[in-house]
C-alpha cells in the first residue's frame, strides 16, 4: 500500500492566499487575508497547516488549526479540514499538535468556542478531554447559533504528557489507515 505523504508545519506567508480560501469553504470566510497576517506576524499566535507534501493535487492545504497563546491558556480560534479531507484524522492531528505547542510553551490550559450542534468537532474535542464550560447565546452572528465553551486544563501535568504520546500513537495509526502518512519536520 503506497502512502501519500503529508506535512504538518506553521503557516508560510506564500501560503496565506491558500488558507483564505480554506477559511472561505469551511468557515464561511471568517478571517480576511490581513487577519491571517497578522496571525503570522504575532508571537502570541500558532497557526499550523496540513498540506499535501508531493504531487499537485487540487487541494494542497488540507486543513488548519490556530491558537493564541494569552496569558497561561491557548485560545484555539480555528481547527477547519477542506470536507473532500474530513473523517481522515486530520481534524485530530491539528488539535493534538496545538495542545503540544501550547504545553511546550508552557501553558495551562486550553479553551475554545464550537457551534453547539456541530457533533464532530464536540466529539473530537471530548476525545481530548476538553469539557463543556458555558454557553454563548447567539454567537455566530450568520446564523444566530450558540456557541459552547469548552475547557481543558491540567496541560503541564504527566498524566497530559502521556495522554499526548497515546494520541500521537493513535492519529498515525488512523492517518496510516487512511494512506497517509506524515512526514517529519525539516530542521
């Protein structure tokens, strides 16, 4: 079985144009290209993409993920898959390596907003043991959805660090299922 290669790495500026148009299929439009500027000019930002690291494809940014770090919590503002990608795996690696970056900055916690009936994005965040927090009434200001707040703390405690390396286990195996594979980070 040949295994199509990915690449997991922080956003590059000749990739923004890319990552507006992901952001306007699955979210709608959410960010502007200046938005997405300055998530990469700040310090207090990460902003991780998936893409396709040999052949063209149609798609070569497959997915993103982004937090800000403020204060001691990670802030995820963003985990989107392109849909021809979702149900693969890669909605979880993304998640799983904001949480390594956030604890490698030393973070605490983590929190984030979800559309209260977006069902796969609440069991993806439940499998990471985020919880349900509190509610926002009319968030999404499109729809007039609610929002859920979810929470995870305990991030620098060993029971965290060992949750991460079974997850890590666990999203090769299913991305190896689905003939990917990742590659390792250039250094």
């Amino acid at each position: 079985m040949t295994l199509l290669e990915l690449k997991l790495e922080p956003l590059l500026p000749e990739q923004l144009l890319e990552v507006v148009e992901l952001d306007r299929i699955c979210l709608g439009g959410l960010w502007s290209l200046d938005g997405y500027q300055r998530e990469l000019d700040s310090p207090n930002s990460t902003l991780l993409v998936i893409s396709i690291a040999t052949g063209k494809k149609s798609h070569s940014i497959l997915g993103m993920g982004c937090f800000w770090a403020i204060l001691e919590e990670a802030h995820i503002t963003i985990v989107a898959v392109h849909p021809d990608y979702q149900g693969q795996g890669f909605g979880q690696l993304l998640l799983y390596s904001l949480l390594k970056d956030a604890v490698s900055r030393k973070l605490e916690r983590a929190t984030l907003e979800v559309r209260a009936a977006n069902q796969p994005a609440l069991s993806l965040y439940k499998k990471f043991g985020f919880q349900v927090a509190g509610r926002r009434k009319g968030y999404y200001q499109k729809t007039g959805e609610d929002a859920l707040i979810l929470w995870r703390g305990d991030l620098q405690k060993p029971k965290f660090t060992a949750d991460l390396t079974l997850w890590q286990d666990a999203i090769a195996t299913r991305l190896k299922k689905n003939r990917w594979t990742l590659l390792k980070p250039e250094k």
